[in-house]
C-alpha cells in the first residue's frame, strides 16, 4: 500500500503545474490582457481601459472576464462532477478514468499557447475545458485516497500529497520565472515567454500523470445500493439522485460541506484572484509575482508537513480552524497593505504559504472520514465543486466589487465573511459523529 500510496502522490505534483503556472500566476492577467487589446485596441499599458466587452449582449469589464469565466466553469462543474463521481464509484478502473481526464486537461492547457492577439474566445474557452477537467480528474483522485490510507494514515498522506504538489509546481514555476524574466537573452518576446510557461505547463501536468496510472491497481467497486438502469450512465444518474435525498442522513457531512463551501471559496479565490491584486493593485511586475507565488510554493510545501503533524497532536479540526484564523489575519494585511512595498508583499506571502497547504490537505483528510463507504467519489464531486480554481461565489463577488468599484481592494477585503463564516460552521461539526453516522472507522485523533 505504501507502493501505491508514493504513486498517488505523483498525481499533487502533476496537476499542481497547472494550478500555479497557469491558473494562479499566468493566464489569469495574460487572458486580461488579451481581453483588454480587443475592448480597447491600440490603447497603451498604462491607460485604463474604459469599454467593456459584450458576451451575449452583456458588457463584461476585461479585467473581470477571467473571473467570470472560472465562475462559470463552476457553474458548469456542478452539473458535470457529480455524474463523474457516480461513475467511478462504479467501475474498477478509476486510475484509466483519472489519466482520461487529466490527459483531456493537459491538452487545453497545452493549447493555450495558441491563445495570442485578441482571440480572448478561444483563451476563455481552453481556461474553462481545463478546469473542469482538473476537478473531474480530482473527484476520482480524492476518493482514491479511501483505498490506499487507513483512517488514521489520512492526515499523513493527504498531507504529504498536497507537499508534493506545491514542491512541483514551485520547481516547474522557478523554470518559467527564467523563461519569463530572461525572454530577451532567449530570443522571446514577454508575450511568447507566457505562452510557452503555460505550454510546459501542460505538458508537465500530462506527463506526471503517468506515475499514478502506471502505479496504482485497480479495486472493485463497493456497491451499496443496486440502481435500474440501462447503460452506467443511467445507473450514474439514477444513483447520483439516491445520494443527494440520502444526504441529509448525515447532517455532519453536509455541514462540513458547507463549512468547506465558505471557506474554500475565500481560499480558492485569494489564489486565483492574487496576481490580478498584486499587478493592478499593488503594481507589481508580472516577474515579481512569480517570485512571490514560488516563495508560496516551497513555503506552503513545509506548512502542509507542518500541518500534518499538527493534526497528528492536536487533531484535523482544530488545525483547521487555527488555519482560518490565520486566513483572516493574511486578507486583513492584504487590504491594508501599501502599494509597491515588495517586501511587506513577499512577507504576506509567507503566512499565505504556511497556511494554505495545511489546510487544504487536513480538509481533504478529514471529509474522507465522512463519506459512506461504496459512494466515495459521489461524495468527493460534492466536495470538488468548491475545489482547487472551481470556487464561484468568491471569485464572482470579487469581480463585481471590482466591476461597482474600479478597485480590488474592496473586493478582497470582503473575503473576510468566507473565513469567519465557515470556520464557525466547521466549529459546529461533531467529526466523531460524523464517523459514526458514515459507518466509518474512528481514527485516534479527529
């Protein structure tokens, strides 16, 4: 199991060159800015663009489309990953259903270097392909994670995987910050040096992945409940509905859900939405934000081993609520923070990187405590709605207050309210009941 545990591993480190090279750093002000040339063609870097553009006969600020479209790929996730998660929860083959989709995402994301002049359309359409995939590829990813881990080796390996990831894609981001910085002595123009970043990106994450496909086994599925259906779509749906009106007989589980709703969206939208702050806010150069978001990296790498151990001694709740409160300290700063000042940046980005893995990785281990044996990845597509870059509440508040206001200092200061309200929502969970409503087995420590 340990074998398989290593492998499992590989598929933080793949994904997460996406997560940091592309969604958290790159494409969101490149796709800005690409936006921005077709509102306002031939207008210079320094002007503010005053037109929007009109997706549908709506106008739509260039600056915000990026966070639009992520909320839409949301939107479009909670109708799509709830079926996936029934699907994998009844077939053997889960890892070929993992590789199928990260593939299908690497491929878009690879294809973003396509994205040039001011085709926003086809840079809006490779962003959203690619983030459902992510959280597709994820659902069957987390529930694998039932399989391989214990109950009281959860905290441990969910923490070591989200290490992993960030130590990825911290060293794939350290490469595209010399692609990026020294374009000039490689003969690439800043745009190009972008595009090929989100390439490498792309290809990372497909090529990584063929650690957990190769290394992992397949597991016959646990059935708990016999659905008519025609064809494993059918079965998919007709159980999907099952699970949903059974939900609300485990009323821990879905307070932590939505505890996690809340403050993962805080979480989800401080990443994507922090090179935007950092570049139009703070007026910070595109190479400054990627020395940033690596500090984050290789900081958050320590923090989710940090973390691990923390919840070993004291417990995954109390962890995370002590992460919370650290979240609300770090906007607090963020709002307040003066602009320019690169080195009271660099220092917010160190508290960001100690808390972001550790709670991350202890929520992912504590859910799987939760969840009724036989519907793992049913559960897991609920929980993936509000995963890495799918967050829609966050990042569409942080657009219109950006839209009202013309500023992204309102709209970050009003991420306080997802912190303070999940962590006294996930203040209000009984895990240890929870466990025991799930069928599960109790770990020593909760």
């Amino acid at each position: 199991m340990r074998r398989e545990q290593r492998a499992w591993y590989f598929y933080d480190w793949a994904n997460s060159a996406y997560v940091t090279t592309t969604a958290t750093v790159l494409f969101t002000p490149y796709l800005s800015a690409v936006a921005r040339a077709a509102a306002c063609p031939g207008l210079a870097d320094d002007d503010v663009c005053r037109t929007d553009l009109s997706i549908l006969g709506i106008p739509v600020a260039a600056g915000s489309l990026a966070l639009y479209v992520v909320t839409f790929s949301t939107l479009l996730s909670a109708l799509i990953l709830p079926v996936v998660g029934a699907i994998a929860d009844r077939t053997a083959r889960k890892r070929h259903l993992l590789a199928g989709f990260a593939w299908t995402g690497a491929v878009a994301a690879s294809a973003m270097f396509l994205v040039t002049g001011t085709n926003w359309q086809l840079g809006a359409f490779l962003l959203m392909v690619a983030n459902v995939c992510l959280g597709a590829s994820l659902v069957v990813y987390d529930a694998i994670l039932v399989a391989i881990a214990t109950p009281d080796e959860r905290d441990r390996v969910s923490s070591r995987g989200w290490a992993l990831g960030y130590l990825g894609g911290g060293l794939l981001l350290a490469i595209n910050l010399g692609v990026v910085v020294g374009h000039d002595a490689l003969g690439l123009g800043r745009g190009d040096a972008v595009r090929v970043s989100l390439l490498t990106a792309g290809l990372w994450w497909g090529l990584f992945t063929l650690i957990p496909f190769l290394g992992l086994r397949d597991r016959e599925p646990v059935r708990v409940a016999e659905v008519s259906g025609r064809n494993v779509l059918s079965e998919s749906f007709g159980q999907l509905m099952i699970t949903l009106r059974h939900l609300r007989g485990y009323p821990q589980t879905l307070l932590f859900l939505l505890a996690y709703l809340f403050f993962n969206d805080g979480i989800q939208t401080v990443i994507g939405s922090s090179s935007l702050y950092g570049q139009d806010e703070l007026g910070f150069e595109e190479s400054q934000l990627i020395i940033t978001i690596l500090l984050v990296q290789f900081v958050a790498f320590g923090g989710a081993l940090a973390f691990g151990r923390l919840a070993a001694r004291f417990g995954a709740k109390r962890s995370v609520l002590g992460g919370l409160v650290m979240w609300t300290g770090v906007v607090t700063v963020g709002f307040v923070l003066p602009a320019g000042r690169f080195g009271l940046f660099l220092a917010l980005a160190v508290g960001i990187g100690i808390v972001l893995g550790g709670t991350q990785a202890l929520s992912r281990s504590m859910y799987s405590q939760l969840v009724p044996k036989g519907r793992e990845a049913e559960y897991f597509s609920l929980y993936q709605a509000a995963e890495r870059g799918t967050s829609w509440f966050g990042t569409f508040l942080f657009g219109l207050m950006f839209q009202l206001t013309d500023s992204y200092r309102p709209a970050i200061l009003s991420l306080i309210g997802f912190f303070v309200i999940g962590g006294l929502l996930l203040w209000r969970v009984d895990i240890r009941k929870g466990i025991a409503d799930a069928g599960n087995t109790q770990p020593v420590r909760v």
